[in-house]
C-alpha cells in the first residue's frame, strides 16, 4: 500500500484529497498547521515535517498561504503573504531534494501574471519542481467545501451570502469569465496523475480545469436560483485580480482524465453539503 502525504490536508482541495485516497485504502499522512502548530512548513528545520516525508512514497504538495479574491485583494501585497509562501516552499522543497520523493506540486493558472504576487509565487514553485523533477499541475478555480470563511472563494462565498442574507454581493460587476472545477473531479484527476507519475512529461502542463467558461454574473445567477427571494448585487468596478487577462488552458490533461461534475450539479452539491453544517 502507498503512503501518501498531503500538504495542506485542511483546505478544500487537500481535505476532499484526503477522504477520496482513504476511500481507496491508500495509507495518508494528514499534515496541516490547521490540525497543529508542529505542521507548519514555515518551521526551519521542522523535524515533524522531514519524518513525513521521509517516511512517505509520495507527496501532494497544496499547502499555500492563499484564498479566494477577497483574501488576495487585501494580502497578496503584503510582506507576510509572500514571507509564508517563500519560506514554506524553500522548506519543502529542500526536503524533497534531500530525500528525493515523488511529488505533484499545485500551481495556479495565475502563475504566468506578473501583476500578481500571488501568481508570480507559484511561478516560482513551477522551478523549483522543473529542477527536481516534480509534476506541476495549474488549478482552475477548483471549488469544494471551506471551512475558513475569510478564504471562501467565489462559489462557497456566494452560497455563504446567499443563504445567511438572501443577496450575493458581488466583488466585481461580475463581467469576467472563469473556468470552474468540483474538488471531487480534481481529486481524480490528482490520482490518476499520481499513478501515472513515473511516464508523464514533466516538461508537460498540466492544467486542471472544467474545460467550461462561466462568468461570475452567471455562476451569481445559478447560486441564487436555489434560494428563495435572494437577490444579486454588483459591483461597479472590473475585476482587480487577474485585470481580464485571460488564459486558454491546455488541453492535454484530456488525454488522461476528463471532468464529469457540471457547474450546476457541483454548486447543488456545495449547498448541500453547506447545509449540514
């Protein structure tokens, strides 16, 4: 059986990651400050993290000091924001070298915009994985669960809005078009990659995406139609984090994986879940 490692086992990536590698009786070392002060990868020397990662057979790197637009709006340009993000990669990476582990490191489709701290710190990470022969993988606004609210991104945050005020409030005028991922479909597409690691192009990139164009106004529109009198407020100004640059992802990954979750299914899905709570 594989022992599997993922940082940041907390967030709504790694925790879906997390359930779905256990489902498959895989052995999963759960490694996340959120759990415990000792799981922070910003720790010089963190013993706890070398046992980790010496003892595993693979890991999935998705441990990062991010969150959704509003999170990144106010800290993305701030020291502290690229100190945790600078200091928990060279931590990390310098432990995958010395043990050289196998390792998927999550990017963003923001790595290529200079504007942004945020993405020019992932690009950053894309290196260090090229120089030690990892796998990047480029996320696209993948969506699950969040249980830290100043996070939340886009999805989670409306149906939060939606369904404590009744009126999504927008951050935008909603005009700007994204590609939406469930975390369940990225879950498998992460495991097949694994799987596949040791024949895959490392040159290659790996984006992991819906494949699937919404604009906010509509992902607003789909949240509010499972919600009684809910209404839609925008905002008057353009989006200020990506400043409408817009990618195309590369369709490659489809030659191994492809997404089966819709956006209206994913969101009825979220809300559900949501609901629980």
């Amino acid at each position: 059986m594989k022992k599997i490692l993922i940082l940041g086992s907390s967030g709504q990536i790694g925790s879906e990651l997390s359930k779905f590698l256990k489902d498959k009786k895989y052995e999963v070392f759960d490694f996340d400050i959120v759990e415990d002060e000792f799981e922070d990868l910003r720790i010089n020397d963190n013993k706890i993290l070398e046992k980790f990662i010496r003892d595993c057979d693979f890991v999935f790197f998705l441990a990062f000091d991010v969150g959704g637009a509003r999170y990144l709006k106010k800290y993305q340009k701030t020291f502290q924001f690229l100190h945790n993000n600078i200091r928990l990669m060279s931590n990390t990476f310098e432990l995958l070298e010395k043990y050289s582990k196998p390792f998927i490191f999550s990017s963003s489709q923001m790595s290529n915009m200079s504007h942004s701290p945020y993405g020019v710190s992932k690009a950053v990470g894309e290196n260090y994985t090229k120089c030690l022969n990892g796998l990047t993988v480029k996320f696209w606004n993948v969506y699950g669960e969040e249980n830290d609210l100043e996070k939340s991104h886009v999805i989670t945050d409306f149906i939060n809005k939606a369904k404590n005020d009744r009126k999504i409030k927008m951050l935008s005028d909603g005009s700007e078009s994204r590609q939406f991922l469930h975390a369940h479909d990225c879950c498998e597409c992460l495991h097949v990659l694994s799987q596949k690691f040791d024949e895959l192009d490392k040159q290659k990139e790996y984006h992991i995406t819906s494949f699937s164009w919404n604009t906010i106004t509509e992902i607003a529109e789909e949240v509010s139609k499972n919600f009684q009198n809910c209404e839609i407020e925008k905002a008057q100004t353009k989006d200020t984090i990506q400043k409408d640059k817009k990618n195309e992802p590369d369709p490659y990954i489809l030659n191994f994986w492809e997404p089966k979750i819709s956006i209206k299914e994913g969101i009825k899905d979220i809300i559900n879940k949501m609901e629980k709570k």
